[in-house]
C-alpha cells in the first residue's frame, strides 16, 4: 500500500490531526506530503512549457525539431497536399483541418461541427473523402491530400462538380459547398456512374443547412453525365 495521500484530503487530515496531541509528527508529515506533492505538480507544469517553447522555436528556426530537443514526437513533417509537398510545424494532437486552415492557409475547407458530423471539412485522402476535424495530420505523412483548392483546372476553370453544382443553384449560403464538392468528387472518382441512389447515400455524410440536398444531388448526377 502506498501512503499516498491525496490532495483533497491533505486539509481534512490536517484539522484532524490539530486535535490529536497523540500524533506530534502527524502534521510534519502531511506538511512535508503537502510540499513535495505540489513541488511534483509545479515540475510536470514546468516541463510541459518547456516542450512546448521548445518545439515552436527550434521548429521555426528549421533546426531539428521536438523529437531532438525533448525526446517527444516529431513535429516538423512533410505533407503531400494539393501534389505540393509541404513541411509544417504540427503538434501531436493536432487535425488536419487545423493544420489545412491555420497553417496552411487553405480555408476553402470548412469547420462546422468540429467533430465528425456535419461534413464541412471533407477532403480527399488518397482519393478517397475523410472528414479532415477527425483525422490527425500525423497520420497523413505519406498520404496524398486533395482540398478544393486543389480542384482548380490551370487556367482556374471550375472542376466538372463544381460547374454542375452552379447549374443546379446547389450552393445557398455556400458553407458547405466545399464539402459537398469533395464528397461528389471522391464518389465519382470511385464510381464514375453512380445511380442516384448510390449518390444519395455517398452524400448523406454532408450536412446543409440550407437544405439544397436535391440541388446538390441533381449537381452530381449532371457531373456524372446523367442529367
Ligand atoms: S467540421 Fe468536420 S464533420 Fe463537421
Ligand atoms: S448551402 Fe448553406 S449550408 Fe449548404
């Protein structure tokens, strides 16, 4: 057994053992317990800064990051996006849609719900549509990124979706525009001829608020050449 003591019962110990004249080294010990306990908590506080200050300006300044100086993950990666390879400075708990928007700069994707419900922040990983709030960006070293922004044809023409989705007035106040396009996108890239319900259930993970679920729909079956 261990004679841990803990914290919520340091005061109440303590008032007890004010009365109790049998015990001399009662309080010294809880006092000491007391110390020793809050200088633990202070170390686990300071050390936590000290990874984090650490991280940030050894990865600005290029040098080796994190890992070199804490022994924690590695934090300045490469990312395969838009067929760009871009190095960026990513702390371990971070999304990919915080690392795409904040870091990045790529805010054609969308934070709605921040947790894997509305589909605003649909990407493309290797081709396939993740919801970027709920993948982390560490795990997508190796994996080829595809946003909106990397939908644009080289003269800045709208991609295929994008146009029929115009056609069929499929964006309203456009927040999830971006996300529907991705969704459509990757389910044409795996289904070029979907039926429309096959579509329906590939988009189903897309919410609007604006409720344009038909327009988008129709918006997919045109890109798919069957309206
Ligand atoms: S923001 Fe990712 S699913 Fe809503
Ligand atoms: S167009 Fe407004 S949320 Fe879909």
């Amino acid at each position: 057994m261990s004679d841990r003591i803990p914290e919520d019962n340091v005061v109440g110990l303590a008032r007890d053992h004010e009365a109790d004249d049998d015990q001399p080294g009662a309080l010294s010990r809880i006092a000491q317990h007391r110390s020793s306990r809050r200088q633990f908590i202070k170390g686990v506080i300071a050390s936590g800064a000290a990874v984090s200050s650490a991280g940030y300006v050894f990865g600005g300044l290029g040098a080796r990051p994190a890992r070199a100086v804490t022994g924690a993950v590695e934090r300045l990666i490469s990312l395969n996006v838009n067929g760009q390879v871009r190095r960026v400075d990513v702390v371990p708990q971070e999304t990919l849609a915080m690392t795409l928007r904040y870091k990045l700069g790529l805010t054609g994707t969308k934070l709605g719900c921040d947790r894997a419900e509305c589909g605003a922040c649909t990407v493309l990983v290797d081709d396939v549509p993740h919801y970027s709030c709920s993948v982390l960006t560490h795990a997508m070293r190796g994996r080829a990124i595809t946003t909106v922004e990397g939908l644009e044809g080289a003269g800045g023409e709208l991609h295929p979706v994008q146009q029929a989705f115009v056609e069929e007035l499929g964006p309203q106040c456009g927040f999830c525009t971006p996300g529907q396009v991705m969704a459509a996108v990757g389910l044409l890239k795996a289904n070029p001829k979907p039926s429309i319900e096959e579509a329906r259930v590939a988009m189903s993970g897309n919410i609007c608020r604006c409720g344009a679920y038909d327009h988008y729909l129709r918006g997919v079956m045109r890109a798919a050449g069957e309206a």
